[in-house]
C-alpha cells in the first residue's frame, strides 16, 4: 500500500482526491491547515468505506513546523505520492493589490510547494517510484483579472514542475501539473452564477472535483508511468 500526502485535503477538490486515492487502495494521509475537524471527517469518511487514511495538520508556509510534521510521517515509511493542492485566493486588481496579498498567495501556492515536496523527494526516490501531482489554474494559462499573484505563483510552479521532471525522471518518478478551470466547489459558488458559467465554459456547466479527482489518480497510478513535466488543463474546452 502506498503513501499518499493531499495537501489542502479538506477542501472541495483535495477532499474528492483523498477519497478517489483511499479508493485505489493507497492510503492518503488528509492534510488541513487549521481545519482538524474536517480532516478528521475525511479520514472517518474513507475508514467507513473500507480505506486507510490519517489527518495532519500544519501551515505549508512554516518552512520548520512542515518539516517536524513530515519528519514524523517519515518515521513509518516513504511518502510516494504528493499532491500539492493547497491553495488560496487573495484577489484583487494589481493597482490595487497590497504586498500582503501578493505575498500570502506565492507563499502558499509556490514556497508551500517547495516546503512540502523537497522534504519528501530524497526518501521517495531511494524507492524509485513516485507521482508528484501539482494543482494549478486555468488562470496559470489564460491569466485572469484580478489574480496577478495568483497566476504568478500558479505560473511559476508550471516552470518547477518541468524542471523537477527532468530530475527525477530516471527514478521512475514523474511529476505533472493539473489545470482545472470552473469546478464547482464553496470556493467558486460566489465567484460564478449559473448564467456566466453557461456564457464562459463551453460545455456549459462546472466540472466536479470527482472529475478534476478522476485525472489526478490517473496520474498516480502505474498507468502514467511515461507522463511526466506536462501540465495538463480540465476546463471543459474553457480554452
């Protein structure tokens, strides 16, 4: 069975991808950043159908406290699949945008990215297997009013992913990135209506975080072993 880290694991889309990974038979490890009692409702979902999982708790932009967390899950083995799903919206037109802003979204997106998956990579390739999956954006592609920081760090961390492929690809280690566009989660609900998805999104509706799920588990799996350093959108031809 092996070891699988979603970070941002309680959120809409981190929550689908835990219980799509318990599923396959790995178990997932649910992480949240101060939400425990979610985590912890995750966990109890996928033990209640069968799956193996634990909650874990700490900010992915203390460089220290992610380290002593990692450090300890460490202890009973090799984490060989990190998803890196955290992430968080500070929106607002650049004009406008405090540092504040900017540097909150980078600090979790980008250098949350780098706390989490450089801690793990040694470990996961003296096993010479792992599924690095980074979460990105549409907005990483397309740009996106209102979200400079957010496409910036989403952006940036397209250009890792490709660079950390090349490294590990002789490890049996591959790392891709998934781009979702409209999904509909509690964070999308107050950005669009009914009515601007039909007029923005070409199939006309949302995707599911079942379907944004569906893709990351592929990519985990032994099934991808040839797909590395792409990055890979789920927008319903949004572009």
């Amino acid at each position: 069975m092996k070891r699988a880290l979603v970070t941002g694991g309680s959120g809409g889309i981190g929550a689908a991808i835990c219980r799509r990974l318990a599923a396959d038979g790995h178990h997932v490890i649910v992480h949240a950043n101060r939400s425990r009692g979610k985590a912890e409702a995750i966990v109890g979902e996928i033990i209640a159908a069968g799956g193996s999982a634990e909650a874990v708790v700490f900010d992915v932009t203390e460089r220290a406290a992610t380290a002593a967390a990692l450090e300890a899950l460490l202890e009973t083995g090799p984490i060989q699949i990190v998803v890196n799903n955290a992430g968080i919206h500070a929106d607002a037109v650049f004009p406008g945008m405090s540092a504040e802003q900017w540097h909150s979204v980078i600090d979790v997106s980008l250098h949350g990215f780098f706390n989490v998956t450089q801690p793990l990579s040694l470990p996961m390739i003296r096993t010479r297997w792992g599924r690095i999956i980074n979460i990105s954006s549409v907005a990483a592609i397309a740009g996106n009013r209102g979200q400079v920081n957010y496409s910036a760090a989403k952006g940036a961390l397209h250009a890792a992913t490709k660079s950390l492929a090349l490294e590990v690809a002789n490890r049996g280690i591959t790392v891709n990135a998934v781009a979702p566009g409209v999904i509909a989660t509690e964070m999308s609900d107050g950005a669009f209506d009914a009515e601007t998805i039909k007029k923005l999104v070409p199939m006309q509706r949302a995707g599911r975080p079942e379907e944004v799920a569906d893709l990351v588990a592929f990519l985990a799996s032994d099934k991808a072993a040839y797909i590395s350093g792409q990055i890979i959108s789920i927008n319903g031809a949004l572009i």
